[in-house]
C-alpha cells in the first residue's frame, strides 16, 4: 500500500496536469492515499521582476473537497500544500497556514535571495562547500523561526542543482545536518523521502542515505513518502524501492496527516 504526499497539479506554476488525472493515476496504480502539495513561493525574481508564486486557496480547496467526494469509495486525498520559505517571507507563509485548514505542509527551499535555486545563480560566485554550507544554515535559521510545517522537504536539495558530479560527502556537513535534525526532531516535525532524485539521476536517494539514518538515530520517528510528481507518468514514482530501503534502515512506520497530526502506518 502506497501513500504519496507529495504532489503537483494545475494549481502549481510549474505543472499543467489537472487534479483529476492525477487522481485517476494514483487509483490505477493502487495507491491507498495521496495528498496535493501544491507550490506556494512568495518573491522570486524572474526576469527582474518580483512575483509571488501563489495557489488560489479558494478554488484550490473547492476542488479537493469535490474530488474527496467524487472518489470517496476508491482513494483518500488529503489537502496540503508545499511552502517554498525564505526568512523574509516566513510570516506571510504562516499567515496562509493558519487561514487555511491544511491537512499537511511540507516546508521546502526552493528560493535563495529571491533567486530560484533551479536557476542556478546561487551557486555562481561561490564553491560548491560554500553553496552546500550556505544552503543549511539558511534551512537550520528558516526552521528555528516557522513551524508551521509536517515536513522538511527534500531536505539535500541543494545537492540537485549543484554539481553532480561532484556531491560533497554528507560527513563534511555532519554537525549542520545534525543541527536542522535535532531541531526538527525536537518541534516534533518529520522529514519527507522524495522520489524525484531517480528523476534527477541522483546518485543517492533525497535526501541521502545517510541523513534518513541519522533522523532516525536520533530519534526521528515521522516520515512521508512523496513522488514530488508534476505529471501523472511520475505518481508514486520508484515507491518499491523506497519502502524497501526504508525497511532496510530499520523504519517500522510511514506516516500520513490529517489536519497537522501523523498517523503512524506499519510498514
Ligand atoms: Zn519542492
Ligand atoms: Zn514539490
């Protein structure tokens, strides 16, 4: 039984696929529950020009609620949603949370000083350390202050864009990584595995190995599956294989969400 929490429709910037096609995918595929975590991004630059990638909260929620019905008998969907935070937007990211009744939020970095980070700019004037330090004490200072969030979502991003061929060794940023965990850990959020690094020809799952065993060794119970799929071909995405390696690391539990709270699920 799968259950991906991590998803894109229409409603995202980045995607075209309508809410509809990916439902019926994910019941073609068997998939128990999926949950939509559509793109909010506040104050991106592109082409000089300062926009707030944003989901019409309204018509968003309109639609899953008429989906929930319309599939009751064949698939649970949740209501979630994917904050991309930057420090200065924090307190607009919150201000949606709390008027909305989301099911599930997964906090993610998309965004470094208004640049997105697929754009690559981030990385130019520095060394790929620099880039990777950067990039979690930005993640470590954005957590210490939002927590309004399930989730860390693919919490290595920084690797994605980075140089591939190149990914710096986890045990260099042991004491950072270790930093943002015990945070999360301690506010009681989980992290998420995102399946997109098979996409992505990564050479490690995302986030690695070695940051799912480390959450868990230090006493990280709360974890999501999610294909971070923006088009049905991509629905619960490689799942087999990420259950598994789950097992091998010893996680009894996925968990899903209703309304903010995980559900333990046997694995
Ligand atoms: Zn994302
Ligand atoms: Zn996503």
């Amino acid at each position: 039984m799968y259950y991906d929490y991590h998803m894109h429709s229409s409603f995202s910037a980045d995607s075209n696929t309508p809410m509809e096609d990916m439902i019926n995918k994910s019941i073609e595929l068997g998939v128990k529950e999926i949950c939509f975590t559509d793109h909010v991004d506040y104050s991106i630059i592109t082409n000089n020009m300062e926009e707030n990638h944003i989901v019409d909260y309204k018509e968003y929620f309109r639609k899953l609620e008429y989906f929930q019905n319309k599939y009751k008998d064949k698939i649970f969907i949740k209501k979630g949603i994917e904050m991309g935070l930057q420090s200065h937007t924090i307190s607009k990211c919150e201000e949606d949370i709390e008027k909305n009744e989301f099911d599930f939020v997964i906090a993610s970095i998309h965004t470094i000083n208004k640049s997105d980070l697929i754009e690559r700019d981030f990385y130019q004037d520095k060394s790929q350390f620099e880039a990777y330090r950067q990039y979690y004490e930005i993640l470590y200072n954005v957590i210490k202050k939002f927590k309004s969030y399930c989730v860390l979502g693919h919490l290595d991003i920084v690797k994605r864009y980075g140089d591939l061929n190149n990914i710096i060794d986890d045990k260099v940023f042991s004491d950072e990584i270790d930093e943002i965990l015990k945070m999360a850990i301690y506010d009681g959020k989980g992290i998420e595995i995102n399946t997109s690094c098979f996409r992505y020809r990564l050479p490690d799952l995302t986030p690695s190995s070695y940051i799912l065993k480390r959450y868990k060794e230090l006493g990280g119970e709360i974890i999501t599956t999610g294909s971070d799929s923006h088009n049905s071909a991509q629905v619960a995405y490689e799942f087999k294989t990420v259950y598994n390696s789950l097992q091998e690391m010893g996680y009894k539990y996925i968990c899903t969400f209703d309304k903010m709270k995980p559900n333990f699920i046997k694995l």
